[in-house]
C-alpha cells in the first residue's frame, strides 16, 4: 500500500462517527448539569434549567432565590466550566502528543511540563506565600521546562527523530524533580501545601480562573485541530511524512508549543491531575479509529465532559469532605493504562 493510500485509509472516518459525536456532546452536557446541580444547597433540575435560560436572555423567569442563584453562578458553574476547559486542553493535548511522537503512551506531561510546574508552584509557595503568585510562577515553570528540553532535543538532533525529545524530556524531568526535592527539604513546613497542589484540584473562587485560562485554551486547541490532518501524515513516520510534502520538523514544533501554552495553562490553574490525556485519547481510538481528524475534536469533548465527571466524584465521594481530582483521575486511569501497555502494540500497528 502506497504512503498516500494509507494517509487516505487514515483519514476516512469509521462508520457511525457522527452518531458518536452526538453521544459525545450529550455527554457533555449531562455532565455539566450534573455538575451543576451537585452540592450541598439542593437547587433542582428545573430551577436550574430556568436560571440557565434567563440568563442566556430569553423570556424566562428564573425561581432560584438570590442566594441559590449566587451559589450556582459565582461557585458551581465556574467551576464546572474550568473543569471542562481543563479536560479538554489536557486530552487534546495528550492526543496530539501520542500522533506528533507516535508514541501511544505519551501524555500531556511528557516533555516535562508537570516538573517545571511542580518546581514553579514549589518556590512560589517557599519563598513567596501569596496564593496568586503560585499560577504563574506554575506557568513560568512549565514553559521553562518544555523549553529546555526542546532546546537539548534539539542539539543532539531531536529535528531528526521525536525520540530524542522524548529521551530528552526525560533528563529535564529529572532535573527539576531534584530541585523540586531539594526546595522543600529547606521548606519542609510547604509540603503539605505542595502536594496538596500537585494532586489537583479545581478552585470554587469565581470566574477569574476560567478568564485567565481561556485565552491559553482557545490558542492551543484551535492550532491544535488546525493541525490534525498532518498528525495523520506524521503517523506515516517522519521519512514518509516529509516525501510527502510535510515540513515535519515546523508541525512538530507548532504541535509541541500549543500543547505545551495549552497545558501550562490548565496546571496553573488545577495541578498536576494525571491519565486525561492517556485515558480519553485511546477510549476514542477504539470507537471512532486511529484519524487525528477526528480524535482531536472528540478528544476535547469528551475530555471535558470526563474531567467534569471525576470532579463530581472528588466532590461527593467523601462529602463533605473532597478528594483530590487527581486521586480520581489515577483510579480509573491507572487499570486503563495498564490496559493500553497490554495493546499498545495493537494500537500503534
């Protein structure tokens, strides 16, 4: 089979997908009215569909009481909408990670996003404990990261091979993870703060979360998809993909920096919450097939609507207690991982 035919056989949707693009947005939206509506003021489906409605600037009269209405619209909703932001960036991003280093294990976190952020969070939290420095010194950290490996990659010629990144992530990850180390041996009164954070978790303080997080969302999932039919291609390998026309090397750097914008951004706001990108990416993968022109798009809304759901759960499972949504996220992701080390090669064949 010729390398076009197969960029072809990529690219040709499995049957049904349409019918599993609608189930995916019904997803959704069960998920974020769910989201809505847990908590410990009871609002009501109805009550709640109507505030929804009133505010959206129809004719309807809203029957929430002016507390209920502050709880769902200043603590619920924003909430549950970063949630869904922070879904969506993490499993498109791992996604786009799993076709740019045809790697079927890669997450969004791979190129050592998660230590730099750590790192960050960790001196923000040392040496300066004001709470709104910490998603931008998590920020800088990540960037930083992600940067100093494609910078090592890139000299020992990861511009020829995606494994060279990868291997090279790895030496950064170590790195910051030592430092990280380091810095809270000399601030052990941090810790629990830090881990804390590292084990993610979405902040109920109103919109600002969500506002500052969505300029970073929208760059990164919008060049994200704008790439997705040469995420096809590239999984041609990278010979293959430049005969046919394909600048490999600028793909994967456009690829590697909106996933990374995108990433840094949701950790800043949510820690370290691990497997959405493992997870969502290959649930999809069995349903609708390998074509990146189609798992990226799917991959958004169902990462949104999976990371909604576990916040449900952190939020009930111990209430009034919470649990960390990355604890959430490790038990249903840690069996499906091993699931996929078991089929990686079937996967990626």
């Amino acid at each position: 089979m010729s390398a076009v035919a197969v960029v072809l056989r990529l690219a040709r949707p499995r049957r049904r997908v349409p019918l599993w693009g609608a189930a995916a947005v019904a997803l959704l939206l069960g998920s974020l009215l769910l989201g809505a509506l847990v908590g410990p003021a009871q609002l009501g489906v109805g009550a709640v569909l109507r505030s929804l409605v009133a505010h959206a600037g129809l004719p309807v009269a809203s029957h929430l009481s002016a507390t209920d209405d502050a709880i769902l619209w200043q603590i619920r909703l924003p909430r549950v909408v970063l949630g869904a932001l922070v879904g969506a960036i993490l499993a498109t991003a791992g996604a786009s990670y799993q076709g740019v280093f045809r790697n079927p294990l890669a997450d969004p976190y791979l190129l050592g996003v998660a230590a730099g952020a750590g790192l960050g969070a960790t001196l923000a939290v040392a040496y300066a404990p004001a709470r709104e420095l910490l998603p931008p010194a998590a920020f800088a950290g990540g960037m930083v990261a992600v940067g100093l490996t494609y910078l090592v990659g890139r000299s020992a010629g990861g511009d020829r091979s995606g494994t060279t990144f990868v291997l090279a992530g790895v030496t950064v990850v170590s790195f910051f993870t030592a430092l990280q180390t380091f810095v809270q041996q000399q601030h052990s009164d941090t810790l629990q703060q830090v881990y804390s954070w590292i084990l993610g978790s979405l902040p109920s303080s109103g919109w600002r979360d969500v506002w500052l997080l969505l300029p970073y969302a929208g760059f990164a999932l919008a060049a994200l998809l704008a790439h997705r039919r040469l995420l096809d291609v590239l999984s041609l390998g990278d010979e293959e993909a430049a005969s046919l026309g394909v600048d490999v090397g600028r793909v994967r750097l456009v690829v590697v920096v909106a996933a990374t914008v995108g990433t840094a951004g949701a950790v800043a706001v949510s820690g370290l919450i691990g497997f959405v990108g493992i997870v969502v990416p290959h649930a999809l993968r069995l349903v609708v097939g390998p074509s990146y022109r189609v798992l990226l798009p799917l991959s958004i809304v169902v990462g949104a609507a999976f990371l909604v759901l576990a916040d449900v759960v952190a939020r009930t499972a111990l209430s009034p207690a919470e649990l960390p949504i990355g604890v959430v996220t490790a038990f249903c992701g840690a069996p499906f991982f091993a699931v996929v080390l078991r089929t990686s090669r079937k996967l990626t064949g």
